[in-house]
C-alpha cells in the first residue's frame, strides 16, 4: 500500500501545481490557431483533441481556428488544379477556391469536431461565412512596388462574434474554418494566423496560441536554435521585418493580437505531445510568449491585465 501511494502522490503534486493556472483562466476564452504538424500526425491530432476537451472540462472557453495547407495541396494536385504563389501569397483562382472551401470547411473541419466529440456534445464546426463572422476585401500583393492580383484571397475587414459568443456560452467549442466572404458576393481564403488573431481581440480572449512545427521565434536562426521564451510587442515590431517568409505571417498574427488587447500571445511547437497543457498550466511553460509589458518583467499566474483595449487592423499573411 505504501508503494503505491508514494507511486500515486506525483500525480497529485501535478494536479496542485496546476491550480493558479486553472484559477486564473476559469471561464477565459482561449483562442487556438491549430495547423501544421499536429494536424497531419495521427497521434498528434487524438492528443490535441484530448487537450481541448481537458481545457473544456477545467472550465474554459477554448475556440479553434484551423488552417489546412498541405490538405489544400493534396486537393488541388488530386484534381489537376496548379497551385502557385505570390509574395508568400497563395494565389487562388475560382476553380481552387471551390477546392480550398471544400478542403477547409468539408474535410479539415469535420475531421477536428469528430475528434473532439468522441469525448463528448462539444464542438460545433462554423465556417468564417456562417452568420458574417469574418467580412472580407480582396487582398493585392506587392511585387517590386507594383500591385498584383492574387485572386480570390481575402484581408479581414469586419467581424460579427454573435453567433461565437452564443456557442461559447451554451458550453460549446467552436472550430472554425478561415474562410470569408465579402460584400462583393466573393468567397476569400484567409489566412488562418491573421484570422485567429482578429477572433482573439473581437473576443476579449485571454490568451492566442498559435500551433507550429517549429520550437518557437529563435533568436538567431540559423546561427542558432536558441528560442525566444517571452518578448513585448515593441521587442517583436522591430524583429518582424528580419523573419523567415513562414514564421512572418505567426508573429505578426500573435503582434496583432497583443495590440489588439489580447494580454499574452504564445507560438508553440505542436509536434510537441500535448503542447497546449504544458503552456497553459506549468510556470515554465514551452514556445516563444509576446506580452505588451515591461522587457523581462514577471508573468505570474495572478497578473492583472487590461483587455478591453481595441483592435487594430489585421495585419498582413499568408492563406491557409
């Protein structure tokens, strides 16, 4: 009997170290921008729906925006449709906006709410369309200081959380797919970073995280692989132009968001087996945090921030 108690009561220290995180985001509205790795990797994709759930049931109010590049990929490949890019930008014509709708709202989406409903009523999938949750413009990309079309790709010019906020407040999990619609009648594809971000300031979310395959915003790659554990939003503003074309669009998204009143912004390592407990619920924590405070001051579990600040025009990234 002892052995076995003394083999048990690690469990329980864990448990206890995690309650001034479970304090402090008790009915907190986390958004989660899930893409990458993790959503490929079967194991990954049963953990974080797992991790989903756990936050549920610990009482708060997570929200998921979901990507799906390689998904779009494979679709457009499988039926012919050739896919390039512009600026870092893909361009999207009407035939492979049909294929990327289909991909992101009729495959990507389905695959996370059957996940997360495995273990109970959760999820409810909603595309940006649904109740003009995201209201789109056509976005141009610049190419040597001249404008050039990239077709049906969109930059978020309005939100309406209405129907969000209602889902949240029946105990539901909204996943979220990021495409948009504008008042031109056009579908857009969006960038599921910037989406995320925008979602998080219209929300009044506690906390974005973002969903990666790599350990966080390193500080001298590729001289190094040391990551960036926490930055403040002016330390991030003068880095941005130096980034990587891939890591831009994640760091802008989690600028954005701090801007916007979000009081903390993480970029995780998904490949990472339940990266999103880790940071949420351990003082260490994983990824690379962006805050609007003081360089290296303190985040302690009870930290007052303000979060009703407004929300500044999304930045630029790529599409899903």
């Amino acid at each position: 009997m002892r052995r076995r108690r003394e083999a048990v009561l690690p469990k329980a220290s864990t448990l206890i170290d995690a309650l001034p995180w479970l304090e402090r985001f008790h009915g907190k509205t986390i958004v989660i921008k899930y893409g990458g790795h993790a959503m490929s990797d079967e194991a990954l994709r049963h953990q974080f729906a797992e991790d989903v759930v756990f936050l549920r049931y610990a009482g708060l109010r997570p929200v998921i925006v979901h990507g799906g590049g390689p998904q779009i990929n494979a679709a457009l490949d499988a039926h012919g449709i050739e896919s390039s890019f512009t600026a870092g930008l893909r361009v999207t014509t009407p035939e492979a906006m049909e294929v990327v709708r289909m991909v992101l709202v009729g495959q990507v989406q389905r695959d996370v709410v059957g996940l997360i409903n495995r273990h109970g009523a959760f999820a409810i999938g909603m595309s940006g369309e649904d109740a003009n949750l995201f209201t789109a413009e056509r976005k141009r990309a610049v190419v040597d200081g001249t404008e050039v079309d990239i077709g049906q790709v969109g930059e978020i010019v309005e939100m309406e959380v209405g129907a969000v906020n209602a889902l949240l407040a029946d105990g539901r999990v909204p996943v979220v797919s990021s495409v948009a619609r504008g008042d031109d009648g056009e579908v857009y594809n969006v960038n599921a970073d910037t989406a995320a971000a925008a979602l998080a300031v219209a929300l009044d979310a506690a906390k974005l995280v973002v969903l990666t395959d790599v350990e966080g915003l390193y500080a001298d790659w590729p001289a190094s692989d040391d990551v960036i554990d926490r930055l403040t939003a002016d330390e991030l503003a003068e880095l941005l132009p130096d980034l990587s074309a891939g890591m831009a669009p994640k760091m802008e998204a989690c600028l954005a968001a701090v801007r916007g009143g979000v009081p903390q912004a993480h970029v995780l390592d998904g490949r990472v087996p339940h990266a999103l407990l880790l940071e949420l619920f351990t003082e260490e924590g994983i990824g690379t945090m962006v805050t609007p405070g003081v360089p290296g001051g303190p985040i302690a579990p009870d930290a007052e921030t303000d979060t009703d600040a407004e929300a500044e025009a999304v930045p630029e990234g790529e599409p899903a």
